[in-house]
C-alpha cells in the first residue's frame, strides 16, 4: 500500500491547503527535490526548502470566480502540479477544488474521522486512510 507522500511524488510542484503546524511531509517532500509551498491563513515557520504563504483558500476561490478568463489571480497556487490538503473540512473541499482546476492541478486530500467528501472524488487506499483525488477537470 503507497502512501500519501508515494502519490504525490510524481509532481514537481505541490501546494499544500491549510498546512497548520503539521509540516512534516512538506519537508519529506522537499527533502525529495520538489518545490513545495505551504499555504495557511497562518502560516507556520516553514521548514527548510518549503515555502510558507498566507492565504485564504476560500477568498482566493471567491476571487478566481469573480475574475475574468483573462485575470486570474491564482497566487500560490500558479505553475502547481498538484494541490493537496490532509484532514480537509468539508467547508473547504469545494473552494480547495476550484482554487485547484483554476490552476490546472489535480487536488489530493484526506479527511479527519468520519467527515465526508463533499466533491466527486476518486477514492483510494494509502497507509494513512483514505485519499481522495479529484481531477483538474469534469
């Protein structure tokens, strides 16, 4: 069974939703080679080759669909290969999804206990529990 860090591997650059204090595998993925940032409407000291940005994923979603095709203000999220979040609220699944397909990235999350997933998402296995792809697209 792969774990969550296995199933991102393959992206160069990963943003991570609403890392909180935990950035343990921000640091085993940038330990890899990849470039990672971390974003949070507080963000923590970064550890060392992962870069920490405050930002809202909720507001940026509201942004991005406010804005024209031409203006996209995609901020951190711009250039990603994937965006992921562990634990992810439901609240924050759609805005996460959104901010992610605006930046043409597949998002890849895990939830805390029992909350559900509130998108369509493909569901697999990993050491951790459950993972819960969604595709940059329909």
């Amino acid at each position: 069974m792969r774990s969550l860090s296995d199933a991102l591997a393959r992206f160069d650059r990963l943003v991570e939703v609403g890392v909180g204090s935990r950035t343990d595998l921000a640091r085993a993925l940038a330990a890899a080679g990849h470039d990672v940032v971390v974003v949070d409407v507080d963000p923590p000291e970064p550890p060392r080759g992962v870069r920490a940005v405050r930002d809202d994923v909720v507001e940026r979603a509201r942004a991005l669909a406010a804005a024209s095709d031409a203006d996209q203000p995609l901020g951190p999220y711009a250039g990603a290969g994937a965006v992921y979040a562990r634990r992810l609220p439901p609240e924050l699944q759609r805005p996460a999804r959104d901010v992610a397909r605006a930046a043409g990235a597949p998002l890849y999350f895990t939830t805390l206990g029992g909350d559900p997933a509130v998108v369509d998402a493909c569901v697999e296995t990993v050491t951790t529990g459950t993972l819960y792809r969604v595709p940059n697209r329909d």
